[in-house]
C-alpha cells in the first residue's frame, strides 16, 4: 500500500473512531506507521493541551501550529520551550528551567507585532465570552500576507459527575490587496459532554464540527487585520454555537426523548391520546 493509500486510510479511520478518544487514537496510528507523523499532526484537529509559559508564567494552548518538534512556542514570550516530560529538542533542569529550548520558525518583527496584539483582544474576547478558559494566537508569514490560528478552550466541571468541554479552532489566511485584505477562515469546534447520575444514568456526546468562510474587508493598516479577523471569529463562533444548539442538540433531545423517558408509559400515552383528540376537534 502506498503512503497516499495509508494516509486516506488512516484518516478514514478515525473519522469512524469515538472523537473523544482522538488523541489517543491518532498516537496509536503515528506509532504504528511512523512516517505519517507530519502528515497527520497537520491534517487531524485533536483536543487542545494547555501549557504554563516558563517566562511569563502564563497559560497558553499547545497545537501543531506552534510546534518544532517536541517544542511549542508561547505566544507570550514568543520563545519555544520543551514541556516538561518532553524530549527532543531542548530540556529541563532539576529545577525546571528551560535548557536548549527550540529555535523553529518565528514571525517577522511586523507580524509578531500582531500577534502580540491579536493575543490581548482575544484575552479580552475570551473572558467576555466564556468566562474564563485558555486563549492563544499564533500568526506565521505568507509570501503575499501572513496566517494565524486562534486558539479557545474552556473546561466546565459544574459537579463531579458532570464535565463539559469546548475547543475551537480558527485557522485563517489573509492575503493583502490594495486597500483591501482576502481572508480564507476554517474554523472548528470540538466538544465533549458526559454526565451521570442515578435517574438518568450516564450519558456521553462528543463530536466536532468544520465550517469554512471567504471574505474581502477593508484594510487601513495592522490593527485594521486584528478588528476584521476577530469579527470573522466571533461571527463563525456565534453561528456554530447556534447550530449545534439548534440541530444538533435539538436532534439528539429529540431521539433521547423518544428512546427513554422518566414518566410512565401509561402517562405518556394519555397525552398522546389527548394531543389526537384536540387535533381531531379542530379539523372537525
């Protein structure tokens, strides 16, 4: 089989596995065929890590569009460290210091400018949003403009039997024309819910998302990028949200709601009989 052949295998696999376990499904498959490793850390959207900046000692989010490596870059120092328990590149002391961290691509000065800025509008994005979570953005340069991946997750633990997860990830292109910018955004949601508890039992839902968008916007300098890509963001963000409330969400309540219910069978059939009688009367 040739290494095309495995690659479309391997991702056709995993579309069919339990998204939960991605990550550990994805390992599995780099370990058994090692020379797929870039091709699938580049290709398959896994569940966010966060990391502690040894610099500024601020969280930030792991993905392969920080990575060289076994080393990711901080968007807040804008330096690549080992993680802890890493190997490969670089290393930790005893007293957990940075030892040779990576020297992989950075951005020029003038895209580096924008990350730092990007950064602190979508902190401020974050909190009002979710709430709390874990922002980050990388941006990297492009021969005719500059790309950039924005990075949220948030962890809701509302009780020991119930935990919630939300990653999404927005990776876009912005190609420079004059007085104008082309903007190429894929944005994906992961999510995962589980709860359990005595009347209902447990219940697991995971998945995740893809949704693509093009757009021309007006462009007057650097912070003209930043307020156009994070109103593509938020705009992305708001209809998936509404999407998966609305069919997603509202499919699954239907199905479960026809498999299991907590009032009698009895009951439920008295109000479906009413519900017939009343439609009856008013075709009469």
């Amino acid at each position: 089989m040739s290494e095309i052949d495995q690659f479309d295998s391997a991702l056709d696999l995993l579309r069919r596995l339990d998204p939960k376990h991605t990550t550990s499904h994805l390992n599995s498959l780099i370990n058994l065929v090692p020379s797929l490793t870039e091709d699938l850390l580049s290709s398959v959207d896994q569940p966010l890590t966060i990391a502690r900046c040894r610099k500024t000692g601020r969280d930030y989010l792991l993905c392969d569009y920080n990575r060289d490596g076994d080393s990711y870059r901080s968007p807040w120092s804008g330096e690549f460290e080992t993680p802890l328990g890493g190997s490969g590149v670089g290393g930790v002391d005893e007293q957990g210091n940075n030892e040779g961290a990576g020297e992989g691509a950075v951005p020029s000065e003038r895209v580096r400018k924008m990350e730092i800025r990007a950064n602190e509008a979508f902190d401020v994005y974050r909190e009002l949003y979710y709430e709390g979570g874990v922002s980050s953005v990388y941006f990297w340069n492009l021969d005719d403009g500059f790309a950039g991946v924005v990075l949220l997750k948030k962890v809701a633990t509302p009780n020991t039997k119930s935990e919630g997860t939300w990653d999404s990830i927005h990776v876009f292109e912005a190609v420079d024309r004059a007085r104008t910018a082309h903007y190429k955004l894929t944005s994906t949601v992961i999510l995962h819910l589980s709860t359990s508890n005595d009347s209902l039992g447990a219940m697991d839902l995971s998945g995740n998302m893809t949704r693509q968008i093009e757009s021309d916007l007006a462009v007057d300098d650097d912070t003209s990028h930043i307020a156009n890509i994070g109103k593509l963001v938020e705009d992305m963000e708001l209809k998936m949200r509404n999407l998966l409330q609305e069919v997603y969400f509202g499919k699954a309540k239907d199905v479960v709601g026809d498999l299991r219910s907590l009032a009698p069978l009895t009951e439920a059939n008295r109000e479906k009989s009413a519900h017939r009688e009343m439609i009856d009367s008013m075709k009469r």
